[in-house]
C-alpha cells in the first residue's frame, strides 16, 4: 500500500514539481498573476483551480494566459463561462493551446474534472495569469501548478 512518501514521489514523476498559491479573488475584467516563471521554461505538467467561493456575475468567462518576459501575451486556453460554479468546481488546463479551459459543465459539478493528460504547454519566463471577462465577477479560486523544469535555472512562485 502507498504511504504518503511514496505517493508523493510518484506524482512528482508523472507531474513535476508542485505549487500552490492562496484562494485569489477572480479579477474584474482582467489578468490576475497566478504564477511567476523565472529563470528558463517550464512544460506545464497540471494546472488547476479550485472555486473556494461561489463563483458570480453577469456571465464571467475565464481563460489562462501565459505573459512572457520578451514578447506578447498569448491565451493558453479559449474562455469558458464559470457563471454560478460552486465551492470545490475544479477549471484544468487542456494540453492543446487554442482549446477550451476545462471545467463541468453541469450542476452538481464540484466532485471531479477532466485532467489534461500527459505532456503539456510550454511556458517561458514570465507569469501565468488568470483571466476574466466580466466586471461584475465575484467569488474565488486557489491554483495549483505542477511543472517541469526545462531549463537548469527555472523556478516558479505563487503569487
């Protein structure tokens, strides 16, 4: 049977290195910094949210959205509508740029959520922002983010 030790070092092997930030208010219409990137690339193991409090607003969408240091801004996902998600909905990044950020679709939705599979994007030095299209959007979400670093001097923060 997994002890902790052991399940830990396995997700480690499949995902990558693990963090996690404090439950962030969603933005009103804009980019909210979930993640700092510095030092090299990292390829996106997992990335998912947890709605910590109900989600509302006149029709909220949300998307990812990877910021370099040196470069334009680029959607790491298209939007889905997150209007009235309740605690424990869980948004995940697809592994395909250009696809829809993943989230249930139905009521009843906190227990579980499509994961990404394996592989990932690939992110350079910068941040990873939460976005958010509604300006009357209220509740919050707690990301977290596994990855691999790519390059020998790569470190991610929470922000």
């Amino acid at each position: 049977m997994p002890t902790p030790g052991i399940n830990s070092q396995l997700r480690n092997a499949e995902l990558g290195f693990r963090v996690q930030g404090a439950p962030k208010t969603v933005p009103l219409n804009a980019t909210q910094t979930i993640f700092t990137v510095a030092g090299g690339r990292i390829m996106v193991g997992l990335l998912y949210g947890v709605v910590t409090t109900i989600i509302g607003g006149t029709t909220p969408a949300a998307k990812l959205v990877a910021t370099p240091t040196v470069g334009s801004a680029n959607d790491m996902c298209t939007v889905l509508t997150i209007t009235g998600d309740e605690v424990g909905t869980m948004f995940v990044l697809p592994v395909a740029v250009g696809s829809a950020l993943i989230g249930a679709a139905a009521a009843g939705k906190s227990g579980s959520a499509s994961g990404p599979g394996l592989g990932g994007q690939i992110v350079a030095p910068g941040t990873i922002g939460f976005n958010d299209s509604a300006a009357d959007a209220t509740g919050a979400i707690q990301w977290s983010l596994f990855y691999i670093p790519l390059d020998p001097a790569t470190t991610v923060v929470a922000n």
